[in-house]
C-alpha cells in the first residue's frame, strides 16, 4: 500500500471527475493521502473532503506566496482547526522567493508564527520551500522546529540541505521531479537518504512525474515516484511502498 503525503485534491483541476480519480488511486493500491489546504478556500474544501472520505486526512496552513493576506483572525482559525480529528500537520508553510506577491520580510513573519503555533499545538509541520534554502533551515533552527519535526515537501535541495533538515527531525518527501531524466539533485538525495525519513508525494496537480510530465498529476502517479526510489537505491518496490508508508504514519501518527 502507498501513501501520498501531499495532494491538492481540492484544486478545481478535480472539480469534474474527482471520484474517477480516487478511484484510480485505490486501484494503484495508493491507500492514505494528506490532503493540503493552504489558504481559506483551499483549508476549506480540504476539510470537506476528509470529512467524507476514510482515508483522506489534512493538513491545514497558510502557503508563503499568501502570506501577505494572512490575519491574525486566520491564525486563530488554525489553531481551532487543528484540534479537528482528521487535521495531522499544520502547513504547508515556509518561504517562495520564485513568485513576488507577498514581500520576504512577511513571509518570514507569517512562517514564524506557524512554527510556534505548530509548537503550541503539538503538530508537525509541512514545509514549501521555493528558492530559499538558507533562509527555510536558518528559521526551522532559530524557531527550534525540530519539536515537532515534519516534512520538506517536494524537496529539491542539495544532500547537505537535506542533512540539516534531518538534524532538525524532518523527513525528506519526493514527488514527481525525482523520475527526471535531468534531476540530479533528486535523484542523489534519494540514493543517500535513510529509508527511514523518506516519504513519497505527488502534489497533485502539480509536477506530475515521467512520463506524464507537463500534464495534470494526480495521487495513482505516486506508484511511479516510490519505483523510481526503488531503482535508484537498488530495492524492491515493495519494500520502499511499505517503509514509506510506515513512515508516515508514524510522522502523523496514524498507528
């Protein structure tokens, strides 16, 4: 059974056919997913979907690119929502600095703020991280992140990016860049990485993995993502869907 830790199944990309497309995923044996919300619509329909649906859990923040109409009535709505019995991280959370909607230095404050609500909550945290390695790891250390640890999401950071991050009691989630014929990065912090802090997403719709690349991904594709490890590290797909998945629900405490 696979585990798909970040999908957007709330994105109007699923609007259509959203049913199918779960459908699809239990026939890829994809069992449990962490569904993301990361503004108000998005946190919304995310809870909508877990309410309905067993196996579907979320995961409630708000994404840097945002962070500018972030309130602190907001704030407090996390916070509330993190005691709902289907919410297993708060995020995803961190620091873009590819898109220029909201400035760094609210960014930086909005990414702070719910680290310590994280901490206050007692939740591990989902990190985005776009273009701002340094400045992710300098405040996950400055905001002692690592007592509740979490996840970099979608990581596409260097080996040693990847260590801090595991010092600081993060795992490390792939998606759809490692099976990349170009993405050495990727495919490097695969190989190196303890199987035992490895995850798998897709980020569905986003970043769809060979040989879908370009078109809208969604959760089943997470099945070419784990074989993918599984290649590079010279393992069975078996034994990376079972570590992977046992991982995260450990991480989201699931056991």
């Amino acid at each position: 059974m696979l585990f798909d830790t970040h999908v957007h199944l709330n994105a109007d990309q699923f609007e259509d056919d959203l049913e199918e497309v779960l459908q699809k995923a239990r026939s890829a044996k994809v069992k449990e997913m962490v569904v993301v919300g990361f503004d108000e619509k998005t946190i919304k329909k995310a809870l909508k979907l877990v309410e309905n649906n067993d196996n579907l859990y979320a995961a409630v923040g708000w994404h840097p690119v945002d962070a500018v109409d972030m309130t602190e009535d907001h704030l407090t709505w996390l916070e509330e929502l993190s005691q709902h019995p289907k919410v297993v991280a708060l995020g995803e959370m961190g620091l873009d600095y590819h898109w220029d909607k909201s400035p760094k230095d609210v960014q930086k404050e909005v990414f702070r703020k719910q680290i310590r609500l994280a901490k206050k909550v007692n939740l591990p945290i989902i990190i985005h991280n776009r273009d701002a390695d340094q400045d992710v790891v300098d405040i996950l250390k400055e905001e002692e992140a690592s007592e509740v640890g979490g996840i970099m999401h979608c990581f596409g950071g260097s080996v040693e990016i990847a260590q801090q991050c595991l010092d600081m009691n993060f795992y490390i989630s792939l998606g759809g860049p490692v099976t990349f014929k170009n993405a050495k990065r990727p495919k490097q912090v695969a190989k190196e990485i303890p199987l035992d802090k490895l995850l798998i997403e897709t980020d569905c719709p986003y970043l769809a993995p060979h040989p879908y690349r370009g078109k809208r991904n969604e959760p089943a594709y997470v099945e070419l993502v784990a074989k993918e490890i599984a290649d590079l590290r010279g393992m069975t797909f078996e034994e990376v869907a079972k570590t992977t998945s046992q991982n995260a629900k450990k991480l989201f405490r699931l056991n």
